[in-house]
C-alpha cells in the first residue's frame, strides 16, 4: 500500500479536520527538571473513530464515561505533544511526530520548532517510544530527506526487530498494514545512524529506558532523571485523559496487543500514584505534563498549574 493510505477507519474524520492551521495551535509550553530545559512542542492532534479507538466497548458505555467531562462519543481527538529536553548536555527529542502523510490535523511539529526559534539541525538525539506513524513518520521529509540532519536516532531493539521482521505485515490487519510499510521506510533512512537499546539502560545520560510494552511490541517510555528529581515521558503507554486514568482496564484499539496494553497502562498509574512522579504524555491534553492521583478505584489525570 502507499505512504499516503491514510488508516481507512480515521481518514474520513481525518480529513473533515483541514482548512488552515491556527497559529494558536502552534502550542509551546516549558518545564524544568533540575538543571535540564524540558519544552513540548505541538504536533497537531489526530481524530481516531471510536470503531478503531474503542471497537469492544459498547457506545453507551463510551457515552457514559465521556459525556460528563463534555467529550464528543464519535471519535477520541487526541492531541500530540512531542517533548524536547536539553539534558546532560544534550538536545533530545522524544518522537518525531507525524510528518504530512498521515492526518492533516497532526505533522505540525516543523512548525512549532519554527515559531519557538529552534533549528531542526540542532537536535543531537531522537528517542523513539515506538514506530506507529504518529511518532516516527515525520523524522523524514516528503522526499525522504532527514528533517534532523544531526541527529542519532535511538530505536529498542525490540521495536526495530517487530517492524522489520518477516511477520510483521502478515500479522497486521489489512487498514494497518500502511503502519508497517512506513515504519519500514523511516528505518531504511536513519539505519546508519541507529543507536539500538533495551528496557533498562540509561539511552542518554540522565535518560532511562523503561519497558512498556502493549501499544507495540517494543514500546518504551523513558525516566527522566536530574537534579534529585524525575519526570516520565510516556508515549502511548497512557493515551487519553480520561479513558486511560478512569478505566485502564478496557482493550484499546490502538494497542497492538490490548491485553498486555491495559496491565501495562494499570500497573504504570499505580506506579505513578505511588511515586508521585510527574509524566508526560503525547496525547494528554496539551502541554500533557501532570501527575496521577487515585480515585476510588481508578485514576485521575491532574495538570499542572
């Protein structure tokens, strides 16, 4: 399939979101971490139809969760915020967002680096959380150009080996096979300048790596950590503001294996509850930086003033 199939299930709300861009948009919010500069940056949002978000839940179920924190039930419209830290003496990227080939309400994050000044040649180092189209489609141009020319890419081994093994188009249905050949396409690009790591090893200084796995077989979220204090950069792992904190345990759709998806997101609330440790999340209402609290006996997602 072509670079520029959009998911079948999205593309016609996809699309239904064009028109120009608002400058507002162009959100860009900061936050410290003991000496390190953490910004996070818009990539635009994406509108995911409750059949492929949601597709075992039943829609009154979905109404009666969403509809008194006033959230549409036709479709989750996430936002994507990518975080760029300036640690250890390096400037890390966390994701690459969405480039233009996926929906054209994301892909923003060109623009965004443009209107906070920052030069995408500046960037030492990318860390990726995943593959799907989201997250490393735009790490390359519509010509297949680098857009961060400087940059070492740092992939888990373990997503690379999904993407690039035999199985990986055969095992995924059809409206997602667009996934595989993407991320096939990006890896073919930065290959030569993969750094490969595994849960559990600090990637950068002060950045750990930290198993999520669920969203896709390779998912990571990374632990930041300076000062005395940390902060966790989440990825995928926790999705939605709400669906994710009030009930985890339900199989979402964009988790490629959703019972392992909704343990990991469980046991990852928990964690952060306990440790009282902020996170950031790429799809959490803009900026996306807060903490988890418990409530009854699920969660709640508290932004930070």
């Amino acid at each position: 399939p072509s670079r520029r199939t959009i998911l079948a299930a999205i593309a016609a709300a996809g699309a239904a979101g064009g028109g120009l861009w608002p400058r507002a948009a162009l959100a860009e919010a900061t936050t410290t971490l003991g000496e390190a500069t953490i910004r996070i940056l818009s990539d635009g949002s994406l509108t995911l139809l409750m059949n492929f978000a949601l597709p075992e839940i039943a829609p009154e179920d979905i109404a009666a969760l969403l509809t008194p924190h006033g959230l549409a039930t036709d479709a989750l419209r996430p936002d994507c915020n990518v975080t760029l830290a300036e640690i250890g003496g390096r400037t890390v990227l966390f994701d690459a967002g969405a480039g233009s080939l996926f929906q054209e309400t994301a892909g923003k994050l060109p623009d965004s680096l443009a209107s906070a000044g920052i030069d995408p040649a500046s960037i030492t180092d990318i860390v990726f959380t995943h593959a799907h189209p989201d997250h490393i489609w735009g790490v390359i141009d519509d010509f297949d150009e680098l857009v961060f020319p400087e940059a070492t890419c740092h992939v888990a081994q373990a997503e690379w080996d999904f993407w690039r093994g035999e199985s990986a188009l055969d095992s995924m249905p059809e409206h997602r096979k667009t996934f595989v050949v993407g991320a096939r396409n990006r890896f073919d690009v930065i290959e030569d300048r993969v750094s490969f790591f595994k849960p559990g090893d600090e990637v950068l200084p002060g950045i750990e790596a930290v198993d999520t796995v669920g969203h896709t077989p390779g998912h990571v979220s990374f632990m930041l950590h300076d000062g005395g204090d940390s902060l966790l950069v989440v990825g995928d792992a926790i999705s939605h503001a709400v669906v994710s904190f009030e009930r985890p345990d339900w199989h979402s759709g964009t988790d490629q294996d959703p019972e392992t998806g909704a343990a990991t997101r469980t046991a990852l609330l928990d964690r952060l509850a306990t440790d009282r440790s902020r996170l950031i999340g790429f799809h959490l209402p803009h900026p996306g930086v807060g903490r988890v609290e418990r409530a009854g006996n699920a969660y709640r997602f508290v932004a930070d003033a």
